[in-house]
C-alpha cells in the first residue's frame, strides 16, 4: 500500500510538472508567434521596399554604420546567436535589448539589400524572449534553459512555417550527439502555437513542389552519395569563408562603425557588377533552383555576399544563404551527376544546411516539412553523409560537439576546436 502511495504522489509531480511546462510553452509560443509574424511581415514589407526603389541600396553604408552604433550604445557588439547557445549550457542569460536591436537591425539590413537571412535573428528574439519569460516567472537555472529553448523554437516556426524542424533544431543544435529531451514537448508546444498564429496571420509557410523523383535504385543512391559529398564540401568552404572574413575585416578595421560602412561600401559595388539576385535572402532564386534553373556560379557568389554583408556588421542570419548556396549548387552539381536538377536542388538545399548546422535529424524533418516527403529515403541519406562528411565544422562555434561523428566516443569540443 506504501509503494502505490509513493508511485501516485510521484505520478501527481511528475503530470503537475508536465502540464505546468504545457502552459509556460503556450505562453512563450503565443508571445514568439506574435513577435515572430511582426518581424516576418516588416521584413517581407522593406523586401518589397528595395525592389521597388532599387536606390535603396546605395543605403548601405549608412545602415551599417547605424546597426554599429546602435550595438555600441547598448553594449552588445560581441552579443549574437553563440551567445543564445551559451545560455542554454551556462547559467548566461541572453539580453533582454538583444530582442529588439536584432529585430531593428536585421530589418536594416534587408531594406537596404544586406545578404543575410532571418533565422539567426529569429534564435536571438526567441531566446530573448525565452530569458525574459523566464525572469518574470523566476525560473531556476536548468529551467531557464527550456524556456529559452522553446523560445527559439517559437519565433524560428512563425518565420518559416516548419514548426517539426524548429523544434528540432533548437533541440540539436545545442550540442552535437545529445539531445534535450525533456524540451520535446514544452518546445513543440511553442512552435505549435507559433506557427498557428502565424498562420493567422496570412503568412504562408515556406514549401516548394519536387518536380521529379527518381526512382529508389543502387545507381540513383550512389549519385545522391555523391551530391552529398560535394555538399559537405561547400559547407566546409562557407564556414572557413565566413570565419576568415570576419577576422579579416575585423583586423583591418578596429572601429565597427567604419567596418560597417566600408563592407556597405563593398557591398554596393559587387551589386552593380553582378545581378540583385545576391541582395537580400533570395527565396525567389532558392524557387527557381528547385524549379531546375540555376547559374553557375550563384553559389559562389552568394558565398561571397553573404560572407561581407554578416563580416561587417550587418544582422541577419547565414541559414537561409545556405538554403540559397545549396540549393543552386546542388542544381548544377546534380545535374551533372545524372540527377533532376530540380531534385538535386532540394537535396543541396537540406545538405549545405545541415553540413552548416550539424542537425542531421531536424534536416531530415526540414525535408518533409519543405517537400511533403517525398524522397525521403535520400534525402536521410543525403544528411547522413553530409553530417558525417562535414567534419567538426560550424556555423555557430559556440556549439558543442560531444560525440565523435566516426566512432562512439565523447569528445566534448566546441566547433572548430580540433581545427584550430
């Protein structure tokens, strides 16, 4: 009678704790999807903006130089994406300002045709959001962790609509080989919730139609092996673009204002040389790679955009470039491997995100939620072989990787740590 005395108050705890976290996941998920859908629409409005006044660009430099001074009056020019990581495996707390700067920032940024996307700046609102949620709540140390977490996750499903790969994503990227599962639940709760509102909104989520898919045949494996290889590569070479940039401007110009402004500067000329397809995030040319045309070097070039427009200064986030790079290098890579270049796009588009990332399951959702499923098989091969291809690489390098990604042992490293 004692043990089942004992079992029924640890039950009472245990679903008193459950529908307690239900609750807080639904307030943070209501309050990420409301800031979340804010910031989608007021970037998609400048979006709109620049192109229909392509003067705007010229803007560049001043926009910089203002999102310097802007983190330099609040103190927060080191504060970004490493440190929401931080937060969740320290007892840092993300700042409650680097909500609405990054908010402000990023929408600059895309107004004046910055190459950056939207997702680091949707990890940073989120776990803002999150921190503060959590202060008010007067959460402990541990639980402050989930509550950031499903901040993240709600503020990434409003801004693209994949609410499985937000929370996911939030959950892996922390640290490479474990996972946080006690934020299954509070964390597909926010982005359930999120990405409802969102919806209420009128903010459709982001999906494309696969035009072809190949059959499941020994060759047809081997040439998606193949695709995913080269995919590992280019997310190797973004990553060492991205951080060689970043020190290089940083060594060349101490003062953030005068980086940022001279990177606007460099900005402005590389889009009069080449096509406005590099300004901004381009989703429509991420369409267009999965719909089979693509040129040839847009990848690179994207690289290059993109690696100028995060080094000086200007916010946003690098995911969605890789959705960019890899899906128009996946189109002319694939094509030559024998695939449909509008499938091989889809493939590179997931690949170069999770070589970038090190989320081999949350890109395997990302798949699904993107293209409905179908191919799935490759494209779970195509992420394995990109995780394990693109070595100890990373877009964030405050990520851990715990596990080797050869053989079963702990290894406990930052990102780029075995590299430096």
């Amino acid at each position: 009678m004692q043990y089942f005395k004992k079992q029924s108050k640890r039950l009472l705890v245990y679903t008193g704790t459950l529908l307690q976290w239900v609750v807080v996941a639904a307030v943070t998920g209501a309050v990420g999807g409301l800031v979340g859908s804010a910031f989608h629409i007021a970037v998609e409005k400048v979006t709109d903006l620049r192109l229909s006044h392509p003067w705007l660009l010229w803007l560049l430099p001043v926009s910089g130089a203002v999102i310097a001074l802007l983190y330099q009056l609040t103190k927060l020019e080191k504060a970004g994406t490493d440190n929401v990581i931080d937060a969740v495996r320290t007892d840092r707390a993300v700042p409650v300002l680097l909500a609405p700067l990054i908010f402000v920032a990023t929408v600059l940024t895309h107004l004046v045709g910055g190459s950056a996307g939207r997702e680091g700046a949707a990890l940073q609102l989120g776990g803002s959001i999150g921190t503060t949620l959590g202060r008010l709540c007067r959460f402990d140390e541990k639980d402050m962790h989930l509550i950031t977490l499903c901040g993240m996750s709600a503020v990434f499903s409003a801004l693209f609509g994949t609410p499985l790969t937000a929370m996911l994503f939030s959950l892996e990227v922390i640290s490479v080989g474990v996972v946080y599962y006690s934020g299954l639940i509070p964390c597909l709760t926010a982005a359930l919730i999120a990405y409802g509102i969102s919806l209420l909104f009128g903010i459709e989520p982001v999906r494309f139609a696969l035009p072809v898919i190949p059959d499941y045949t020994a060759m047809s494996f081997l040439r998606v092996v193949g695709l995913a290889a080269a995919c590992a590569l280019v997310s190797i070479a973004f990553c060492l673009l991205m951080t060689f940039t970043e020190k290089g401007a940083h060594k060349a110009f101490k003062n953030p204002i005068l980086r940022a402004a001279v990177g606007g500067m460099i900005l402005i000329g590389l889009s009069l040389l080449f096509p406005r397809d590099y300004n901004g995030a381009g989703m429509d040319v991420i369409g267009r790679a999965i719909g089979g045309e693509a040129a040839p070097f847009a990848f690179l070039l994207k690289m290059v955009f993109t690696a100028i427009t995060i080094s000086a200064g200007f916010k946003g986030g690098e995911i969605v470039p890789t959705f960019f790079i890899g899906a128009t290098f996946g189109c002319v890579c694939g094509g030559l491997l024998g695939l449909d270049p509008g499938f091989a796009a889809a493939l590179g588009l997931v690949c170069l995100f999770c070589g970038a990332v090190n989320c081999p399951m949350a890109s395997v959702f990302l798949s699904i939620e993107l293209f409905g499923g179908k191919g799935l098989l490759f494209f779970a091969v195509a992420c394995a072989f990109s995780f394990a291809l693109s070595g100890y690489f990373g877009l964030y390098r405050s990520q851990k990787i715990l596990y080797s990604k050869t053989r079963a042992e702990f290894i406990n490293i930052n990102a780029w740590q075995q590299i430096e």
